[in-house]
C-alpha cells in the first residue's frame, strides 16, 4: 500500500514541475491599439507638384496619405522638422493625412488635413503633427497606474486627455519624450489621446484614439484561470507523454479510492506486493564495526 503511495505522489511531483517550469509567461508590453491604416498604393503618375514642411519630434517617422493613397514616407531630422517635396499628385486632391511613430514606436498618431483642390502645384508650411502616444501596457488591474508616454517636439506643451474627462499637461524634455500617469480606480475600458503646443502653434488634432483596459478583481480570476487552462491545453499538446503521466497517477488515485472502499475486492494487489518483495533481495543489517566488540 506504502508502495501505491509513493509511486502516486512521485508522479504528481514530476508533472506539476515539469508543467511549471514551462508556465512563466513572457511579458511584452504593448504600446498602442493603433491598426495601420487601410490604404492603397497608387503608382500612377500625378499632374502636379506637392511640396510639404512640418515638424512632429526627432526621427519620427511619417507617412503622407492622399485620397486612400500613399504618396511618401519620410523621416524628421534631429530637430523634428520634416520635409515633403515634390510629390506628384492628381488634379483635384483634397485630402491629406499624416500617420506617425516615433523613433522608440512607443507610440503613433494619425491626422489629417483638408486643402483647396489641387488645380495646379501646391505647397504648405508648418504643419505641426500631433504628439505620438501609446500607453505601457493595454491591460491593467484596477488600482494600478495607467503610464501613458510618447513624442513631440523638445519642450513642447503636451496635453493627455483621458475619457473618464481627466487630463494633465506636461512639458516634453529635451528629446521629445513625455509621460503622465493616470491612477485607475474603476474597472473598464480607457481611450486616450494627446496634442501639444509648440512656439505657440496648436499642434492638428488627432483624429484616432488609443485604449486600454481596466480589470476588476472578478476579471483578473476569471482571466488568470483562463490562461491557466490554455497553458496546460497547450502544455498537454505540446508533450503528449504528460497525459500518461496525469492519467496514470489519476487512476493509481481511484484504485486506491475504491481499495479504502471495499479491501476485498483488491486483495490481489497484497497478493502482487507479497510477490514483489520476495523478487527484492533482503540483507540482513549488522552493526558498524562488529568485529571490533566481538560479534
């Protein structure tokens, strides 16, 4: 019966290591709900020339949209300025957007601005693109702290406004980079985004919104036994021999149930024991040193 036990326990110790040392997850951080945008690439040659100038913050990188189109991808130079030239466009244009990241992607913004239709070549300056912004993670407990960062210009005025109807301005450093931190105190989803003043120009609106969600006490049980069940299901998958070792303890478990139940009806398993022991060679114990007090 000891025996029984002892195999039983055994294979319990070896599946719940071997299961936990593959359970730790990897943690990753996301830094915004952005999807790129749905746009088509249009190699057709325009009629007019296009020429744009702005600033966004250092080595951001941008996307320029006409109509659904992508027309150019540039990067802002150390000082944040960035510059579009010559980009042949079609007669009647209207439509311009601007989708960025910032050097560190810890963020993205989307804008977009109406123009007369282009008649002939057009150019504009000073185009001040909304601050990229993103949040640390899109996921959090309720009572933690929403970290919500990204870029502008160095030193601009940045302001955060969070659904809820809070917001906080903070002054970006000398590399662009801000964050403000928001304390979470009711279970939901957040969307959040940012614009900044610089030199005393508002920057564009962004016209897209990030988000991230709050989980109650009842949301992280459910979620944190949901990801324990698809870790195992995974687990399981992945190693088949770990069913053997689960399923077989588990039925060492019952017999032992049924056993404690009703002896009579395993008495073969004395019976196997007996025999088993009789195969285990026996040596007899004898005193250390024996020959030194005379036996």
């Amino acid at each position: 019966m000891n025996n029984l036990k002892s195999l039983f326990i055994s294979f319990y110790f070896l599946i719940f290591f071997v299961f936990l040392s593959n359970y730790f997850p990897k943690y990753s951080y996301a830094n915004s709900s952005y999807t790129a945008p749905s746009v088509n690439v249009n190699a057709s040659i325009g009629s007019y020339y296009l020429n744009l100038s702005g600033f966004i913050a250092p080595y951001a990188s941008i996307v320029l949209i006409g109509d659904g189109n992508i027309l150019r991808t540039v990067v802002a130079d150390s000082t944040g300025y960035f510059y579009i030239t010559s980009v042949l466009v079609n007669k009647g244009l209207t439509n311009l957007c601007f989708d960025a990241v910032d050097v560190k992607r810890l963020g993205e913004s989307y804008s977009c601005i109406t123009i007369p239709p282009i008649t002939g070549n057009y150019s504009k300056n000073d185009i001040f693109l909304p601050p990229t912004f993103g949040v640390q993670r899109d996921q959090i407990n309720v009572g933690d702290n929403a970290i919500i960062w990204g870029y502008s210009m160095p030193n601009a005025k940045v302001t955060v406004y969070l659904s809820d109807g809070r917001k906080v301005t903070v002054t970006a450093d000398n590399t662009g980079f801000y964050q403000v931190t928001f304390k979470i105190d009711k279970a939901g989803t957040y969307e959040f985004f940012a614009d900044a003043t610089f030199n005393n120009q508002s920057s564009l609106e962004p016209l897209r919104k990030a988000n991230f969600l709050a989980l109650s006490t009842a949301q992280q049980l459910k979620q944190n036994a949901a990801n324990w069940l698809t870790r195992l299901i995974n687990f399981l998958l992945n190693n088949p021999w770990a069913i053997i070792l689960i399923i077989l303890p588990l039925i060492l478990l019952i017999l032992l149930l049924l056993r404690k139940l009703n002896p009579s009806w395993f008495t073969w398993i004395d019976v196997l024991e007996q025999r088993l022991l009789i195969l285990i060679p026996f040596r007899e114990k004898k005193l250390h040193h024996a020959w030194f007090v005379g036996y």
